[in-house]
C-alpha cells in the first residue's frame, strides 16, 4: 500500500494520506540552521547542533507520535482545524504534503478555505521562513483567524527535557511589534536569541503555553484557538511559546499571503547583545525579518534555493530506462547523502539529538556519497574530523559540531575508526585533484602546538592498525569495529551499562577482526597508491608489505573453509565459524574481504558469495548474521541482546549490504549486485509502505530480517552511513563510473540483460556525456571512445575545466 507518490519532475514526494505509517519527514536548511519536519508539520529547529543550539521543542516518542511542532490553527466559525491536519485531526477536505529538496508544502482545505503552508530556510539564513497562502474558494465572503504557534526549548535540548526545578524559572521573552522574541538566559552567558515574527500587523499574541493551551487541554485544542481570542500573556518562566494572532478576511475567490519568520540571532562579541538595559538588541533580527517581509521576497529566496538544488544534482544524471533507479540516483539518494553529511548520526525522528554527535566513521563514510556536489565543503569536513584525531592514530569516536571537540563520553577505541581517514580524503582527492590538502597543518585532539600535515595523519592511521594487531597478525578489535555492537572486550552484566561506553577491558585481549583486516587491506591499498601519486616511492613500499602480509594472514586465518570467519574473541577463539552455535556467518568480513579481493585466484571471493547468497540473503536483503543469536553472550556484547532479527543481531542492517554488491562486482556478478541493490532500494520498496512503515524516498538503517517478529519493516530512516554506501555502490562499481586519479575510471557490472544507459557527470569542472552500450555481458570494456577517439584502457582522460565530452563505452 503506498501514501502517495513520487513528483520527479518536481522532486517531490507527495503523501496524500496523513495518516503515514510512521511521522515521514524531511529536512530544511543545509549548513548552520536546521529544522525537522513532518508531513504533519511537526518536529523542531536548531542552530548547527541540536543539543546545544535547540531552538524549538520537541518531545520523542510521545503519545500521539510526533506531536509538537510549527502549527498553524484556522479557526473558521468555531470549526479548527490546521492545514497538517494534526494536532485537530480534524477531517480535512484536501490534504497534501510535498517535500522536496530542503523545503515541505503543506496543503490543507476545509470549508471552501484552502491554506497552503510552504516551510523552507533560504540559503545563508538562520531562519526558517514559513509563508501561509489563505484562499477563499466560497462564494460569500469569509472572516477567519489565523493562530501560530512554536514552543521555545531552553536551547539545551539535554537539560531542558530534565532540569525543571530550574528551567520553569528562567524563561524570558520580549514582544515588539508582530515579533516575540525567546530570551532565556540572555541575561547571563547566552550571546544568542530567538524570535518568531510575522510581516503584518497582529491582533493579538500568546508567549505563554499554559495561557495558550490551558492546563489541562492538548495541541488539538489550545483555549485560545477554541475560544478565537489570544491572552496577550507574557511569559515569566514556566513554558515560553510564540503564537500570532491575525484576523483574516477574504472575499470569495481572494488569497491572502502572511509570512512568518523563526530566525536565531548570535552576537560575536558581548559588547553588542543589549538595545538598552534589559533590552536585546534586536537590529539582526530586524534585518532577516526585513528581507523577507513581502511574499515576492520570500518566492526568490525559494527560487534561490531550487536553483542551487539543480546545480547540485546536475553534477550526476543517470538515464537507464529504470523509472525508479533514475529517480533515486538523481534525486533521493543524492539528497540523503547531503543530510547525513551535515547531521552525522544526530538528529532524526530516531536519533534525539541530544546522545550522538559527528561520528569519526560515520562522517568520513557520509562523504564518499556526498564529495561530488560540493568539494570544498567535503575538504573542511576531513580537516574537522582530522584535527580529533589521536597522536598515535587513534580517534575520539565523535566530536560535537558546535565546540568541534572530540566527545569525551564515548571517548575513542574503535580501532576500524583510523582507517576511515584514508578512506575519506582519497575519495577527496580522486573527486577534486586536490592534493594540497594532505599539505595542510592539522592538529591532535585539537591541541594547538601539536599540528603535523595531514598526510602525516593518514600515515599514523595507518600504522595504527600495524602496531595494534593480534595473535594471529590480524587486526585487533579495541573496543569494536564498524559494528558497534560486537563488543569483545566488554563483559557486561549490569544493565545500567553502556555497552558503548563501558570499560573496554582489551588489555591481554586476543580479540581480532576480520572486517578491520578487509577494511585494512582496501584502504591500505588506497594508501599505498596515494604514495605513489605523491612520489613518496619508499613510504609506498613500505606500507604495501603490510598490505601484503594482512592478505596472507586473512588467507591463513581468516577463512572458515566457506566464507570468511568474523573474528577472534578475547580469549582467542573463532566468531562467525561453521563450528559456532550460533552466528555462524557475519555480512561484515564476507563484504569487505570480497571487497579486498582476498583469495579470488583460491575461490575464496566466490565461496564466501555463495555462502551470503545462501545463508544471509532473504526476500528483503541480507541479514547481517546467522542463525541469529536467541541467547546473550556476555563475550559478545550488544550484538547478542538485540531479539532476534533486529538492528546488529540479524537485521537488514542496509549499510552493510553495498559491500557485499561490492563483492560481486569484484566477481562480475552483474545480476546479483543488481538483485541485492533493488531489494532495499527505497523506490522499489515504495509498493510496499505499510509493511515497511517509514519514508519510501531515503534509506532506513535497518530493515527486520528474516528472523524478526515481523520481517520487512523498517526504522530509523534517514540517518545512516546506508545512503553513502548506496549511492558509491551503484554510481562507481554497478554503473561503474569512479573517480581516479587521472581520470574518469568506467567499469560497469550491470545484469547481462541491461542494453545499456546514459550518464550526464559533471567531474573536476568538465562534463561528460557517457553512453554505455551492452550486447549481453555483465562485465567488460571492450571499447572506450572519448570524443570520437578510440582510448586504450578503461579511464576517461582528464578534459579541460568547462569542456562537455561525448564518452561512449561498448561493453563486451
Ligand atoms: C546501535 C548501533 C549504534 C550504536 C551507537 C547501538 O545501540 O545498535 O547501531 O551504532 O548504538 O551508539
Ligand atoms: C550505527 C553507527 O552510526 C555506525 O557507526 C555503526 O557502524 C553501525 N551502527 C553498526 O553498528
């Protein structure tokens, strides 16, 4: 069953039913001010970080899901009602919800009034901009009133959820005009406000929720938009809000424009906060309300923004006859990939914001899906992740993106996470030719006096793998690898721990991974040849007998007979073996060490293929082990406390399964990379929204596997290293287009039956045109023609900046 359809021309996906299986949301701004939406207009805003900076509240996991939110109230002659329908819920006559690249269009109609809401935060902006468009579709003429309202957070989202004895005394507001002005804590140590204006005149105003609302009412029916009249209440404390009230007439047929303006204001120097004495000084907000005060302002600032979203989504442009492939390549993933750059893991309708910063591995895989649209900004992210980096290689595992420090609470130890760095600056590189950055100064732990190049940085990951391996010569573990919850140095039987956070208890640990040393062999390899690249022949040949060695040891020890054992555990003993009672095959080691190549000329790549295909894949994806775990094992951490079928115990954990098409494109499996994309692929699941439950336009993290109580549904979308890993699988090893350095490679795995297809990529400011032809085979380049000139080899050769290229490629 689906809730709408997809706009491609518009690049919209369009819900018609509010009644989502789940809150189906989308994302506004893009660099320093952001807000959540849904498609019922709830959820809230923030400057840059959303523990530190919340701008407007909300409360997770609440009954009803998903209330609070920017809501507009229409009361028409005692009927109310909101455009999202929600929080009234009353039956609207029209409903629609577009959300599109950064923007949502609420539509709502009741009674002949239609009241069009269309949410976006133009570029440069710290403000969310809101125009409502009231039309009068009756044949008489219609007085109505028109309340917002948003619900200030004491800015942080941690304290003001728990710090009541305090928070229900500090709350301040000012009102000028039609702005009301949030300014808690102003007075002390706080150097920024908040404001919600409107561009006419008010009638009347509400800054007080208790007044608002009423004790004992709800969201669905505020006393003040029941009883038609606002309380002019100020607040002192307790909950502050903002809501305008505006008395509308329209005659039949007229519309009427209001804009609203939920804008964040910070003073860089102190010296400025205050107008007069207790006073803000209000002049910035006056200024971004100014610049969109007229409904004509505020459409060019929207037009400013769809013409940035074409420039960015034209640097890759994919025709394959495949509605919904194109439509994903083109649109979705692309965008999914920019949201989880800028929010890392932080927040989501799953991820509250306030537990989780920029993950180290996290943001370094975020960037491979998302290099391509904006370099520089991909450039300033490495330097970012770089500077909480760890003299010896080591790495805090996140950093807070307001204070850009390494977060002491999770602290560092996941020793996969160094090895991200190379992944993500040669990614860098290869898309911009930018090899000045491994020039650039970077600090340890953001300590100053402790710069060394950033070349340096990737050589200290390097190592830090080489210097930390087990027994067996293979990668040691630390406090987990890519899968969090594989925690081997942990043994936990309190309940009240963190499995996260609790003492990694590695010393005299033989706890090794099989994923590391694939990871390690992959990014090693990538090392070595940036070496090269740079001329530094010794480094090279040094790092390449690691390499080397890492490859033997997996062959050695690392190979269960049909497919690759996961790992050691503390006390030296096999994880993810036919001998194991349980979990016997993991998706992690399968993926990167086919990745690798690891034992391809032995079998080995094609073996452990067979053995995924066998074993882990089912109808929805593939499981990431199995037979699942039905028991805690107190060796393996919280990879055993999931039931089974879900998130690291058996779920389709989406981000993993690229590697394994990965895989098969090493093996030229054409067929099966394709079979195992399309099965997650969002747009091809779209059929299927009710079982799946969360938004058919972005990945979900996690899928339930065939284990789970209910196999096929979905959560937490949106926020996942799963976007980046789509969008690299199919745009560089099933499409086959990959940045190189010299070059644009092509080398196409696609199923034998595709006659080809079409790709516009925009690369190191030139463009090319690339037509691929198939008669048949899943793997090949038997000819490249690059403007009408026949090229040895499979890589396109640079072009000059602002050139447009005709590449035409025969498979065979
Ligand atoms: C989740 C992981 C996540 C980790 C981060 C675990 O509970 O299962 O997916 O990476 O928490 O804190
Ligand atoms: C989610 C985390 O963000 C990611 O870093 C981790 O690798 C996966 N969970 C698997 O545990």
């Amino acid at each position: 069953m689906k809730f709408g359809h997809f706009d491609d021309q518009r690049r919209e996906y369009v819900i018609t039913n509010p009644r989502t299986p789940w809150p189906w949301i989308n994302y506004l701004g893009n660099e320093d001010f952001f807000s959540l939406i849904s498609n019922t207009a709830g959820g809230y805003s923030f400057y840059k970080d959303a523990k530190f900076r919340r701008i407007t509240r909300y409360r997770y996991n609440n009954v009803p899901m998903d209330n609070g939110g920017r809501y507009f109230y229409i009361n028409d002659n005692g009927t109310v009602w909101n455009p999202g329908w929600k929080p009234c819920k009353t039956e609207l006559d029209k409903y629609e919800c577009r959300h599109g690249m950064n923007y949502t269009i609420i539509t709502g109609e009741k009674n002949g009034i239609e009241a069009e809401t269309l949410f976006f935060v133009p570029l440069k902006t710290l403000a969310e901009v809101q125009k409502v468009k009231l039309t009068n579709k009756n044949k008489e003429a219609k007085k109505i009133k028109l309340f917002s309202f948003a619900e200030w957070c004491l800015w942080n989202a941690a304290t003001d959820m728990e710090n009541f004895q305090r928070n229900f005394s500090t709350g301040e507001v000012e009102i000028e005009g039609s702005a009301l002005y949030h300014k808690t804590e102003f007075k002390e140590r706080r150097n920024h406000y908040a404001y919600y204006s409107v561009n006419v005149p008010i009638q009347g105003y509400d800054t007080d929720r208790e007044s608002f609302i009423g004790l004992y009412n709800e969201f669905s029916e505020p006393q003040a938009v029941t009883a038609g009249k606002p309380n002019m209440s100020v607040a002192h404390g307790w909950s502050p809000i903002a809501s305008h009230y505006i008395e509308v007439e329209l005659q039949p047929g007229e519309s009427k424009e209001f804009v609203f303006v939920l804008g964040y204001v910070e003073f860089e120097s102190r010296d400025d906060k205050w107008e007069s004495k207790g006073v803000i000084n209000k002049k910035p907000a006056k200024e971004t309300i100014a610049k969109f005060d007229t409904a004509a302002k505020v459409d060019a600032a929207f037009m400013e923004l769809r013409g940035y979203w074409d420039n960015l989504l034209d640097s890759y442009v994919l025709k394959s006859g495949e509605e919904k492939l194109d439509r994903m390549v083109n649109i979705w993933n692309q965008y999914q990939c920019m949201i989880t750059f800028n929010f890392s893991r932080s927040a989501s309708f799953f991820e509250s914001g306030v537990g989780r910063g920029m993950g180290f591995r996290d943001s370094n895989q975020d960037l491979v899906g998302f290099v391509h649209q904006i370099p520089p900004r991909a450039r300033e992210r490495i330097i970012d992740i770089a500077s909480t980096q760890f003299p010896d290689g080591g790495c805090y595992h996140q950093y807070q993106p307001l204070t850009k420090r390494g977060n002491n609470d999770i602290g560092g130890g996941f020793n996969d996470d160094p090895m991200w760095l190379i992944f993500g600056t040669v990614a860098y590189i290869k898309e911009s030719g930018d090899f000045s950055i491994l020039d650039d100064m970077v600090p340890f732990d953001n300590q100053p006096g402790t710069e060394k190049t950033l070349f340096h940085h990737l050589t200290v990951s390097f190592n830090h793998v080489i210097e930390n391996l087990g027994p067996h010569m293979l990668p040691l573990i630390g406090r987990a690898d890519w899968n969090d919850c594989l925690n081997l140095n942990c043994f936990s039987w309190d309940p009240n721990e963190s499995f996260q956070t609790t003492e990694n208890n590695s010393e005299g640990s033989k706890a090794e991974s099989l994923m590391i040393a694939g990871l390690f062999v992959v990014c090693g390899r990538d090392y070595v040849e940036l070496c090269r690249q740079i001329g530094n022949n010794e480094e090279a040949a040094r790092a390449e007998k690691f390499v080397n060695d890492m490859v033997e040891a997996v062959k050695k020890h690392g190979w269960d007979g049909e497919w690759y054992l996961r790992a050691y555990d503390f006390y030296g003993k096999k994880i993810g073996s036919n001998e194991n009672k349980e979990a016997k095959i993991f998706i992690e080691s399968q993926g990167w060490c086919t990745m690798a190549g690891i034992g391809l000329e032995e079998g080995m790549v094609k073996k452990s293929l067979d053995s995924v295909k066998k074993y882990l894949d089912c109808e929805h994806g593939i499981v990431l082990n199995n037979p699942a775990f039905t028991e805690y094992v107190v060796e393996y951490g919280e990879i055993s406390s999931y039931p089974a079928g879900y998130k690291e115990n058996a779920g389709i954990f989406c981000h993993n399964n690229p590697w394994v098409i990965i895989g098969e494109t090493v093996l030229g499996r054409g067929d099966y990379a394709w079979d195992y994309f399309r099965k997650i692929c969002p747009s091809y699941t779209e059929e299927i929204s009710d079982l799946h439950k969360v938004e058919p336009y972005v990945y979900a993290q996690m899928i339930a596997g065939k284990d789970a109580f209910k196999p096929g549904e979905a959560k937490n979308s949106w926020l996942t290293g799963t976007a980046a890993w789509n969008y690299y699988t199919i745009t560089q090893f099933i499409l086959g287009i990959k940045p190189a350095y010299s070059g644009l490679e092509v080398n196409p795995c696609i199923p034998a039956d595709w006659k080809g297809f079409e790709v516009s990529r925009k690369f190191r400011g030139a463009t090319y045109k690339i037509e691929v032809k198939n008669s048949g085979v899943m793997k090949g380049v038997k000819k490249l023609v690059v403007n009408g000139t026949e090229v040895a080899g499979n890589i396109v050769p640079m072009q000059p900046a602002g050139s447009v290229n005709t590449v035409e490629v025969i498979m065979g």
